[in-house]
C-alpha cells in the first residue's frame, strides 16, 4: 500500500508544529508527585502561577507545603512523571509562597547582647542552630590563621632581611667580615 503524499505531508506539517506551540506556550503551573510519611500520603503537588527565579526551588516549595499541610514528618518527590502518581491534587499558590516576607522587629533583649557569647552547651537543638555555629566557629578559625599568616610573614621576611645584610656585609668587606 502506498501512502499520499499530500496526507502525509499535512501530518508532518501538524506534527511539526505542535512542539513549536507546546513549548511556545509560557507554563502556568509545574506539578510534582509527593510522597509523605508519619502519616502516610502521597499528592499530586501542583504550583500554581510557577514562575523560574523564585526564593525557592519548585520542589522545595511543594515539599514544604505539602508537610505542613498534613502534618507530615518527612515528604520528597517521588521518582517518574506526575501521571503516575495516584496521590490527592493539592494546589499550591507561587506567588504566596514567594511574597516578600514582612521585616521582622528586632529583638527586645539588648542586656543579653551586651555579654560575650559564651559556648553554647549540649548538641543544636535545630539544622539553623548547627550551621549558625559552624559558620561561626570557621569564621574565628580562618581568622585565627590569617594572623598566624600575618605573622609567619613577618618572621620570614625579618630573616630574609637579616640574611641580605650580613651578605652584603660580607661582600662589602671583601669577606673580612663573614
């Protein structure tokens, strides 16, 4: 059997074109599938008004809502395309979620700011809590070593200094004076 060449040229020209008004078209939602524990779920995330830039990734959003929401104890996106996932749509709003957030006031407790911060006793009682105080404890090391650079420097250069001029010395009175 032979085909028309007229039927399947207006095939691939419909073919052609669709990818072209597929990806032409600007995305108004990103879907993701979710699967929580303690309790047990699994939904079909989708963020509405999804726009590239946002103060958090996609994913991140989905799975922060998405616990919080039913009171999860763990969510990660599941593996494979959102059609596999037989989870309940929830909706999730981009733009609330990336709003600027209100400035916070500054504490009221300038007496405890006054003291020097002492070693906090016992493990991190949060993930914030334990990078705050590895940021801080690298923040002093590298200090630490830029002195210690500092003064290594000095030292080596004083002995370099001191080096030149008993050679000079030397060289100058004809090697009376090594």
């Amino acid at each position: 059997m032979e085909r028309s060449s007229g039927s399947s040229s207006l095939l691939w020209a419909v073919l052609g074109c669709a990818p072209a008004w597929a990806f032409g078209a600007d995305a108004a939602a990103q879907e993701f599938c979710v699967a929580c524990t303690e309790p047990s779920a699994q939904y079909r995330c989708v963020i509405e008004g999804a726009q590239p830039h946002g103060g958090q990734p996609l994913q991140m959003l989905c799975i922060t809502a998405m616990a919080k929401e039913g009171g999860h104890a763990t969510c990660s996106i599941k593996r494979g395309t959102v059609f596999d996932c037989n989870g309940a749509v929830k909706r999730v709003p981009w733009v609330a979620l990336n709003a600027p957030q209100p400035p916070q006031p500054p504490p009221a407790a300038p007496a405890q700011k006054s003291e020097p911060a002492a070693a906090p006793e016992g493990p991190p009682q949060t993930v914030v809590e334990m990078a705050k105080r590895a940021n801080e404890q690298t923040a002093e090391q590298m200090k630490k070593a830029g002195e210690n650079m500092k003064e290594g420097a000095k030292s080596v250069g004083d002995k370099i200094g001191t080096a030149t001029k008993k050679t000079w010395d030397c060289m100058i009175s004809f090697f009376t004076r090594c």
